[in-house]
C-alpha cells in the first residue's frame, strides 16, 4: 500500500494488486452529515446526489452512459464523517472513472430544476426508510445517543429540512467542504500509483483550495426513547459509550462486540437464539468516529418476548465482563483475522480499507500492523473494556407494540449493583 | 473449471483459482420450496435451519465453533429449488469445512427439543418480513403469478403450516430429497479438484440413494393483489411470464431486464428517477426456474404519484419493445460482461456460478461460452421477447394506501391496442 499527499494537496493512497483484471477508484470527501449547521440538516446526502445530476460538461445521462457503456459502476454513499464517491471499472477505464469522479466533485452543476427532481427522489427515499422499523429503530438510535448534536442527526434529513435545501445552500456547502485538502483518492486493483498521480493532479485543477472546518465535537449522552408501532416484531437496541477510530482500546471495544454478538459461536447468538429461540438474529456493532464511539446490541422479537430477550442481554453482558476464556477470544480474532485476509481479495474492500486507513491514521497501515494489534489484546483487555462501556449511560431504543423488560434505568442500575463491580 | 459426476452419484464442480488464500465450498441440494406437498409447506427451509442445530457427532455449539474458531463462516440459503450450504474458509480449512457440510447434511439430530426452539426462530424470521411493506409486496409477487402451484408458495412458510412440522416430517423429506444423486458439490479459490474428490467420497459415504423426485411442472399464471397498508409509500411491482433458465431465449430476456432496469442508465431510471423525480429506485429482474421464469419490474413511491409512475412503466415498455438500439444493447451487454469479469474475482461468485451451470446446464459452461452467448443478441431479439412477454397475462402487485393508475386488465389492454402489435 503506498501513501502520499500530493501537491495540490489531495491525498493519494493505492492498493496494487497482481492478477486481477479490474480496478476500484474512489473519492472519500471528509466531510458527512457531521459538518452540517443545523440550519443544513441533510446537505451533506443532497449534494451528494446532485453530483450525478450533470456538471458543466456532461448532462446526468452522459454520467450514467459512459460509465456504464465499459460495463462500470459509480456510486456514492454519505456518512457521519465522510462522503465517499467510487466507481469499479476494468483496469483500462481507469482514467474514465478518474475524470469523471473529477467532474462530479469540482463541477456539479447545481441546476434549480434538477435540484427541484432531485428533492422528490430524496423524499422518497426518507419515505421508504420510514417504512421498514428496523431502519426507524436505528435512525432514531444515535439521535438518542448523541441527543442534540450533529452526529445524531439522521444523515438523510427531515422532510422539512431537505425542503429547505436550495442552491446558493449547496454551493457554500461545497465551496466550504469540498477542498482538495479533504479529498482523499483511493484505489485498488489493477492500478498503477504512478499513474493514478498524474491522473488525479490532471483532472483535479480545479479543486478548490478552502481549508476544511474542523467538525464539531461530539460527546456521547444516552437516555431512552420508545416508538409505538404496529408490527409483529419489537426493535429493541442498546447503545453504550464506544470508542474512537484511533484509540488504543479501538480494537478490545470491536473484539466485545465479536464474542457478543459475531457469528453463531458469540454468546448473545448462543443465548437467545440457539438456547431460547426467541430471535432470528441478533448483532452486536461497534462504530467508532474520529472522537468517540457507539457500542450497539439489537435483537428483534415478538411483544410477548421482548422482556425474557431483554434480561438474557442484559445477564449476558454481566457475565461476560467478568469471564472472557481465551478460547472465545482466541475466536474472535480468528474471525477478524480471516475476515481482513479474505476481504484482501476484493479490490472495493481494499480501495474501502486505504481510504480508512488514510483518514483515521494519516498514513498506510500494513495488514501485519492489524493483525499485530488484534493479537495483543487479552480476555483481561476485553472485560475492562466492557465494564467500562457499561459504566455509561445506556441508549435504550424500543420500537413496537409493547415495551416489557429493564428500563434503561433499570439496565443501569443492574450493571452498577452487579458483583462485576467488585472484579474490576 | 471441472465438472464430474462422482462414483457415489453426486456431482464435483470446481473453478480453482490461483494467488487467493481462501475457498468457498459448498452444497448445492437440488429440493426447495417446490419440492414441497401442500402439507410439508416451510419444510425445505425448516430443514435447512435444522442442519445446523447438531448432528450425531456435533451439538450446535460445536458446529458453529469448530468453524468460527479457524475464522470461517458456514451459512445456508433455500430457494425454490436449491438448498444451498456453504462455507468460506481459508484453504487449510478446506477439509474441516466439507467435513462439517457433510456431516450437517447426512446424519443432523433432528431432536424434537431443537425443533420446538427452530420454530420460534422461523417464527421470528416470518414476522421480520412481515414487517417491512417491500417483502410482503415480494412474497405476495409469486402466489399472484404462479398462483395455486407450489413455486408461488412463499419459502418461510406460514405462521401455521410452520407449526405443523414435525420430527417424522422432516426425516421423510430429508430422505426422500438429500440423497447423493441431488447434490452438487461446489468449490473454488485455494482448492484443488483432486483433493476434493476424495475429501467428498470419504466425508458423503453416508449418504442416501433414494431417486430424487421430479419437481412438480409450474404454470405462469398471471393475475392481481392490491394490500393495504398505511405506509409513505406505495410498493409497486408488475410482473410477466419470462423464460427458463436453459431456455434460448434467457439472454435476450436478460438483457431486456438490463436495458430497463439495470443501472443509472437504463430506460425505467431515466423515465422515473431522473427525468421526473418519482421514486428513489426501480429495477428489472428475471428470475429463471427449471421449466419456466418471471420478468419483474418494482418501484415504490408516495400515493400521490403511483398512478403517474405505472403510466410511465406502461408507456417505457410499450416503447422500448419496438425501439431498442444498438448503443444501449451494447451498453447492456457491457454492464453484463464487466460483471461476470468482476465477479471471477470473487471465490464466493465462481462457487455460487459453477454450482449453477452444474444445476441448470449439468456440465461445466465456460466464461467464454457465456459471453458469446451474450453477445449474439440482436436488438431485434429483445424487441420480439419483450413483445412476447407483454403478451403474458400481466400479474399486478401494490400494496399501499392508494392504488392509482391502470390495473392488470387495463395494462393488458393498452399494450394489446399499441402499434407494436403491427410491428410484431
């Protein structure tokens, strides 16, 4: 992996790959919905889509042709932190996906009537998330979490806000956020970094050169929120104060969420599934932000089960914080470890990986550095770790017909009252 | 890529690839949905989910940690077909995984406690879809089209055919389905053929012999369901009698879907999404089976616009049947092959690709075939299968709160009285 900061001041960081035919290419802007005023709620996700609505020199019919006339793809996706642009393309198109990455981003066109189109599609897509509850439960979660701040807003916006959007909005916000000093080109693949230098110098000229605002901090609350809703299940998740990209205690933090809740082996699979059969599946996530993190457990069941799945999590966690064997972490990392080795037989994990690498770490990170770093960690790591995530605040997000089990309350002082306290 | 039929009846197929590290194994059982009497309904996959609660040399527990702890993953699929198991594992950990996948698929518990627990699971499963208005438009699709048959019947089952399964009823349908001559081994990546096949014949010596039964012949039916719902959107979805999987006319029709619905710029995009704002998505798929196949095309968008959205659909494809060109055939053509390109690169794609040539061609068909397959189509032959597609009986599904523009009847109408006919 080669890493560089270019003098136009974009960063450029490669993955070359032997024996592949096709190549990943990406721009990853640092800038989300995170860097919205309030006023901008929904900004960030707007312009991303007006970026495929045509520029000075291609219509969005001449984006979407050409691309796709050499069988390639281009996509994009807004975050918190970061708007991440890529195309996946074979290797001789890789100065089409470059240029045209350079076109969208430096030269969006903005027009009031396709801004006016673009509004509608938006709609619809907050519409179609407001129907599945699953999604309602987890937009509504960090809002809980990160109660008033811009990393618990919802990146789609409201209907409000996104009917508010317009376009001297969207030119400030791209004058403001979209610098070449916040754009950071990834690839992978059958790419040449040499090469790819003198593309992306070529194509983006005309970057603009505004230093980037820092983002506002953000500090993790928690609390509670029920939803009611009609469905046959109940969305339950809980959040606890998770850790930064770059912490030290990054990796212990992702490897609790592993022997909680990855793959069937993990302790709240076995629990709730395999011993009770009270849910289809269950997931324990960690997402961690350049400042602080989200620790998340969600399971989904029926309202008359809700309560007996709510304690199993709760004892669960209890008990794990004082008894991780080697055995199950000795597998946790096991997971991690295949799953970084065999995602580095994707050209768009790789791609996704060096964009990371370059905006959490500044620099190139070796896969024998992770692997390193996930080896280091021991039980004794992984149960501080938790009880420290449990000494926070908890986030309880509820969404359905009936609410039976702990209160998060209720979660907290169980965890505050338990033995554990004593081990730690 | 090998293709074999082994001395104890199943057959090899294997796509080995060099410079990867890991292998996708896997198991493809040719019983599903369809295989299924009126009375075994949510059979298949209620077997599928009891492989993996224990055998006779492994409980559930050891299952999923012998697998876990070499960092594989082991996961199963059940289509209307095919039950597919497969794992993903790095290539020392080949023989553990066709180890498991054997035992799993040969000799599973079947312990009348683990059946009680399943179902709850599987009960859990059929409310989560339940719960969101996509899925319940998608499950209600194939009862409308092929209504009455055992290919409309939805997978999961339902809420009381599930709790109809018993311990006798599984047994006889893994006896009379899993034997031998019904499974194709898959594998690709780090594997060798060689090795595989003795890995099988030791691992499967178990297995049965009973003479697979036909799956019953399925009929397009056509036909329409409005559901209420009090979602933001309506779900929309058209559907029309498309073409067999070994059948001449699979590409064409293929590509049909491609031209309408496959990427930014396809026909349906471009009508709905970018010049008129009218949905977030639309896509065209073609799903082909044994004897027959179904061409979809799903949008969902507010009540207000439903009726405006069907008229464009209505209109696109009475157009596009007589007006398809080069350029975008060309196009289509590109996405499809870019993407059989891309996907080598994956040993997940080349396991799942080999197991269906194996399935449906039962010989090992290669890129190249594939491709010039694919590029014989002519314009003309897309025109004439979409003509004779819209000459279908139309099946019309919407679930929503307001069913606007034409219905099956008047969608058949209009495209029977369009000039097309004359160009036919």
């Amino acid at each position: 992996m080669r890493y560089e900061r270019l003098d136009n001041g974009m960063t450029l960081v490669t993955d070359e790959m032997d024996n592949i035919d096709s190549a990943a290419v990406g721009v990853w802007v640092r800038a989300g919905a995170r860097s919205e005023t309030a006023a901008e709620h929904g900004m960030a996700h707007f312009l991303e889509h007006m970026a495929f609505k045509g520029t000075a020199r291609r219509s969005a019919t001449e984006i979407s042709n050409a691309i796709e006339a050499v069988g390639g793809e281009i996509n994009a996706a807004t975050s918190h932190e970061t708007t991440a642009y890529h195309a996946r393309v074979l290797s001789e198109d890789v100065p089409l996906a470059v240029d045209i990455l350079a076109d969208i981003l430096t030269a969006p066109a903005l027009s009031p009537d396709d801004i006016e189109r673009e509004r509608n599609v938006i709609l619809q897509e907050i519409g179609a998330s407001e129907d599945v509850p699953e999604d309602r439960a987890f937009d509504a979660f960090p809002e809980v979490a990160f109660s008033g701040q811009p990393l618990g807003r919802r990146i789609l916006g409201t209907r409000d806000s996104v009917c508010a959007v317009d376009e001297p909005g969207l030119r400030g916000f791209l004058g403001r956020h979209y610098s070449a000093e916040a754009m950071t080109v990834a690839a992978a693949g059958a790419v040449s970094h040499d090469a790819l230098r003198d593309m992306v110098l070529g194509a983006f000229e005309s970057a603009g050169h505004e230093t980037p605002s820092e983002m506002p901090i953000a500090t993790y609350v928690g609390g509670a929120l029920d939803g009611d809703d009609d469905g046959s299940e109940v969305q339950w998740i809980l959040g606890l104060e998770g850790e930064a990209s770059a912490a030290p205690d990054f990796w212990p933090v992702t490897l609790a969420a592993m022997v909680l809740g990855g793959g069937m082996s993990s302790r709240l699979f076995q629990a709730l599934r395999e011993d009770r059969g009270l849910v289809y599946d269950t997931s324990a996530f960690h997402w961690a932000f350049r400042d602080t993190g989200l620790f998340a457990i969600h399971f989904a069941t029926q309202p008359e089960t809700v309560g007996e799945a709510a304690e199993v999590v709760v004892d669960t966690l209890a008990d794990a914080a004082r008894t991780i064997t080697d055995t199950e972490l000795d597998r946790a990392k096991a997971q991690l470890r295949a799953g970084m080795l065999m995602a580095r037989e994707s050209c768009v994990s790789r791609m996704s990986g060096a964009a990371r690498n370059a905006q959490v770490h500044g620099r190139a990170v070796s896969k024998e550095e992770r692997i390193a770093a996930l080896a280091a960690v021991t039980p004794r790591d992984v149960e501080r770790v938790m009880r420290q995530m449990m000494a926070s605040a908890p986030t309880l997000v509820r969404v359905g017909s009936s609410f039976g089990g702990p209160d998060a309350a209720e979660i907290a002082e169980r965890w505050a009252g338990h033995p554990m306290r004593g081990a730690a």
